[in-house]
C-alpha cells in the first residue's frame, strides 16, 4: 500500500487530477450497467437470482471501499508522518541553535581565567554534552511523550569515543530521562574493555565506519549485553559514526530506546539525517579537543593577543 502511495503522491498533479476523476466515472458507468442487468434478469431468471448476485455485488463493493478508504487512511498517516518528521527537523536546529546561545551568554563573563578562556573561546568537553542534550530532546520531545507511562517510549543518547587516559572506548557525554550515568560505565572502572564487543567497537573496527540499526536487540544474536538484562532497557538502537572532514572516525553517535521495532532499516535514510544534524556539532568540538590534547608545551604556554583590530 506505501508503494501504491508513494507512485501516486509522484505522479504530476494533472496525473492525480486524471485518477480522481476517472474514478467516479467508472462508479458512475457501473451504475448503470448495472441498472440494466437487473432488470433483465429479474425478467428472465427471476428476483431470487438477484438477491444472489446483489448480495456478491455488495461483497465486491464493501472490499472495493474497504481498500479506498484504506489507501486514504495510508496516505494520511504518511503525511502526518512526514509533517512530524519536518516539526523533529526543526526542533533539532533549535535546540542546537539554543547551544550556540548559550555559549554567547557565557562569553559575557568578566574576569576570565586562562582555564576559562580555553573553554570559552575553544572547547570543551561541555559543548559535546550539550550536543548530546539537543540530541535526547529532540527525540523525547517528538517521541517520548505519552499520557499513559506504558505507552511512553524512553531514551538514552551517549557519545561514544576512545579515552585520552586509556584508549579504550568510553563514554563521556550522555542523556536520559534520569540525568544518570550508563550503568556500564560503572563497570567500566573495572574492566576498561567492557565496550569492545559492542556495536560502536565493530564500527570502529571496520574498513569503512556506516551507520548500524538494530530494529531488535534480543533478535540481534550478535549483540552482546554488557551486563545482565541490559536488553530488557535496551530494545532498539542506532549507531551513527561521528566523523571529521577528512571521514576519520571520531566516535559514534548512539540512541536507545525501550521499544523494539522503533529504530528501523526502512527510515534509516531519515535517523542518518537527522543525527548527522548533532553528529557535525560533536565532530567539531571532539577535534578541537584532540588538537589540546597533543600540545605539550615545553613551559607554561602564553598566548598573544592582536594589537590590530581585524577590522
């Protein structure tokens, strides 16, 4: 039926115009075919026999508007569908623009120290979590949100990315409903390799680092759980590669939810979009973090400010 929808809505307008005119038409002919067709059979074969064939008429006619009403109710879903989709859009650009306010506001400071100032004018690991926060809003303000608690789809979005102190992936930005750590990253402080079996270490481990949905962890054989009943909260994910302007991997992008089915391959073209929108945030502020992290100083570095004004 999508299929059917998607041909028509691309189709011209006067093509659209053709089909649904052509189709009353049509109604309209059979009418009166009809029309004729019963009298003469009630004349030949007798009322009976039209009672038999009106009733497989009606049949015929209830499948019939059955299937136009069906294809009605499809293409409304898929508009509202797709006008929800533009409405998550634009709520991404906000909240990420909300950011960029923010960092406005805080330049107003007066006193700055030199760790302020690398902060402030640079990066820092602030600016990923706040990428991370625009992320979770996005996706609990178009999707997480229901009057029963049941019905309510929660969500985890974590920045995925390998650590300056170890080198094994870590997790150093994340956001939830409940504002608390991944589980996992307890665990962590014991086993620093707990996340090279997951989905974010496959990406990492590929020739060419692409996008992973998992419709359904507990269908997944190959998801591994990092602790007992992790797939319990954690039912359906996408994986989506953070990368730099030269396609080096950065880290990953990664949402969960508690709702199988949610994530699917079907809209993956729509999840890529709308997490690369975040993903170019966090990449610009993940480099620049690298950058401080590889300059050692032989002493105390100092910073030279313009005497000129740039203009």
């Amino acid at each position: 039926m999508k299929r059917v929808i998607r041909l028509y809505e691309s189709m011209p307008s006067w093509a659209q115009l053709f089909i649904g005119s052509f189709i009353p038409a049509i109604t309209f002919y059979m009418a009166a075919v009809l029309s004729a067709w019963v009298a003469q059979t009630a004349s030949v074969e007798g009322w009976h026999m039209v009672a038999l064939y009106g009733f497989v008429f009606a049949v015929f006619f209830a499948i019939l508007v059955f299937a136009a009403k069906s294809f009605i109710l499809v293409r409304e879903q898929a508009r509202v569908e797709q006008e929800q989709e533009r409405e998550t859009f634009l709520h991404a650009y906000t909240l990420c623009d909300r950011t960029i306010t923010d960092a406005l506001r805080a330049l107003h400071a007066v006193n700055i120290s030199p760790g302020e100032l690398i902060e402030k004018f640079t990066t820092s690991l602030d600016h990923i979590q706040r990428a991370v926060d625009a992320a979770y809003n996005t996706f609990e303000a178009a999707y997480g949100k229901h009057v029963r608690t049941e019905d309510r789809i929660d969500f985890e979005v974590t920045f995925m990315t390998k650590s300056y102190l170890d080198g094994h992936i870590t997790i150093p930005a994340c956001a939830n409903r409940d504002g608390r750590s991944p589980r996992s990253m307890v665990l962590r402080r014991q086993k620093p390799t707990i996340y090279d079996t997951t989905e974010t270490a496959a990406i990492y481990r590929a020739d060419r680092p692409t996008v992973r949905v998992v419709e359904n962890t507990k269908a997944v054989k190959t998801y591994a759980e990092l602790y007992p009943g992790e797939t319990d909260r954690i039912r359906s994910s996408v994986i989506y590669p953070v990368l730099s302007e030269s396609n080096e991997l950065l880290g990953t992008l990664v949402v969960h939810c508690d709702k199988p089915g949610f994530f699917t391959a079907a809209k993956e073209k729509y999840w890529c979009d709308l997490m690369e929108v975040f993903a170019k945030r966090i990449a610009l502020h993940k480099r620049k973090l690298d950058i401080l992290c590889q300059v050692q100083p032989p002493q105390p570095l100092s910073i030279q400010l313009p005497l000129s004004k740039p203009f």
